[in-house]
C-alpha cells in the first residue's frame, strides 16, 4: 500500500466540475492498493495516517513538529489514485501490473476510509474509479511516501 501524505490548508476534489469532497487544515491522502494489499496494510496505514506528527506545536516557541492530525482535530481528504503503482521503468508506457484490481482495491480502499472515519475527524473522499481534478493547497510544502508492503509484515 502507498499513501502520498500532504499536510494541507485546504484541499478539494470535483468529478464532472462539481465539488465531492473539500477539506480545511488536515491532510490530503492519495492511495494506491497494491496486488498483495490486506487487512493488516490498512490497518498499519490508517494508524500511521492518524499518529505521525506533521504539525507544529504553535503553543511553543520552537517550529517542530510535534502533532498529529489527531491532535489538532485536522480534516482528510482520501483520494483512491492506482496511477502510485505505475512503474516506468521500462519502456514508454507505465505498467500498473503491480495495481490491485478494481474491484479488490475498491474494497480495500473502502475499508481504509472506514477506519479512517473511526478516528471522528471529518473525513472527505473523491470517487472511486472516477477522473478527478484535485486542487491541493500544501501547507509547507510538506509531502511524504507512505509505504507498507505486505512482504514486509514476515520483517517486522
């Protein structure tokens, strides 16, 4: 499973030009579900989307960053985007072998709005499958990967 991380002070997602899902100060999720994707991805990746500190204390004197999206009571925005799984490596064209099915990532990716949505932040989502156009405000800018492979689990 990949997730491009963006710390935000708005995001927004329209499908046929009319707005679907629009966030405040939070985070903007793009997610990729690969063939080897489970349960376990999502559940590792929706509690490193909630815990990991992106967001400054502005209570203190120093710029470090020191809160989750949990602790500022942040937005999300989650946009399912297979295209984080096209390798380029070869030829001219991207090969997305290594992408979950539709109807699997679906699934998946469904689920990971679920959890996500346990955590009683307000969570946004674009349209599965759809075409979108995502207007993305990054706050810093500040953008990470987020990867958790299923081979890994057997690692950890």
């Amino acid at each position: 499973m990949r997730v491009i991380i963006q710390r935000v002070n708005f995001s927004q997602v329209k499908v046929n030009g009319k707005i679907v899902g629009k966030i405040g100060k939070g985070l903007n999720l793009l997610v990729g579900i690969a063939t080897t994707d489970t349960e376990v991805e999502i559940d590792w990746m929706v509690r490193k989307c909630l815990e990991i500190r992106l967001f400054p204390d502005l209570d203190s004197n120093n710029n470090r960053w020191e809160k989750s999206v949990k602790d500022i009571n942040g937005e999300l925005l989650i946009i399912s985007q297979f295209t984080l799984y096209g390798d380029c490596r070869k030829g001219r064209r991207p090969s997305f072998d290594n992408a979950a099915s539709p109807e699997v990532a679906k699934q998946l990716y469904q689920l990971f709005v679920d959890r996500l949505k346990l955590s009683c932040l307000k969570v946004e989502t674009g349209i599965f499958g759809a075409m979108m156009e995502v207007e993305i405000d990054n706050d810093g800018p500040v953008t990470l990967l987020l990867e958790r492979e299923a081979t890994s689990i057997m690692n950890n």
